[in-house]
C-alpha cells in the first residue's frame, strides 16, 4: 500500500479498536480510542520508516522486528498496542499489494505475498485498504471477544489485566 493507505489504514484500525475494547459509544469509548490512537497508529506507520534506511519492505518488515514489538507489552505498557499496528501494515502490504514483504529478512531476501493485490498506485488500492482493514477489525473483534478462556487468563497471569494480548 501506499503511504495515504497505511494512514487510512492506521486511523480506522485506532478508531476500530478503541470501539471493540469499550463499545458502549461514550466517554469512555473516546477515551479508549484516544488511548489506543498513539500506540496503534505509531506501529502502524512504523514499519515504512525503512523508506528513509535500508531494504523497504525488508528492513522493517520482517517478523524479526514484530517480535520485537510484539515484546513491548511486557516492558512497556504504554506502548502494548504497537504490535497490532506493526502487524496490520504487515497484513496490508502482503494482501493489499502485488509486491508483498519479506517477512524472513535477513535470513530469506525473498518477498511473501498473495496473488489478490493491487499495485501501489492503482486506483483501487484505497478501496482495497478499507475492505482488508474491515476485515482485520473483524478479526480483532473474533479474538478480543471470543478469546479461549486460556490465553485470556494467560495475559491476566503476565500482569497485563486480560488485554495486552487480547
């Protein structure tokens, strides 16, 4: 996707994911779409910082930096929504895009993705942004609320009260 797909991408997933986690629809819904805004939008974007450094597509977009965000929750609780961005723009660039990612970088050079995407600069891929970030709240929305009861308790017993991993 292009950089105005993963802002698009970013802005509903926050929104999306601030209503699932508290949908009664007021105060407390903005809250939590504040509070998970930053975190999620911040690892929304993150990965494509390797435009400016390094292999785009591989410096940053590999499953060796989403594990390393993946661990943020255990060491920093302001930052334990940055992995669900950094894995949506994952998501988005392997369905959105004809190009992919290279997810095993630098182990594996090769780039991963499905043959449904668009080019970058197609008029559809902001079309196809939407129905893929669609489909990733709904996904969201399978695992926050109908979590087996394990992995719920699971993040309970880490200290993350039940919600830093879902």
């Amino acid at each position: 996707m292009n950089k105005r797909g993963h802002v698009l991408n970013a802005a509903l997933l926050a929104v999306g994911f601030g209503y699932i986690l508290n949908p009664d629809g007021g105060v407390e819904t903005v809250r939590t779409v504040a509070e998970v805004s930053v975190p999620v939008v911040l690892g929304a974007l993150f990965p494509d910082v390797d435009t400016a450094f390094g292999k785009h597509r591989k410096t940053l977009h590999n499953l060796a930096v989403l594990a390393v965000v993946g661990a943020y929750p255990f060491y920093f609780a302001n930052l334990q929504w940055v992995w669900l961005g950094v894995l949506t723009h994952y998501v988005l660039d392997v369905l959105g895009t004809t190009r992919g990612i290279a997810l095993l970088y630098p182990v594996l050079d090769r780039e991963f993705n499905v043959p449904v995407g668009v080019p970058v600069d197609s008029r559809w891929s902001g079309a196809l942004t939407v129905a893929i970030t669609a489909v990733e709240l709904v996904v969201i929305a399978g695992v926050v609320y109908y979590a087996p009861p394990a992995l719920q308790q699971a993040s309970e017993g880490l200290g993350l009260g039940g919600q830093a991993i879902f």
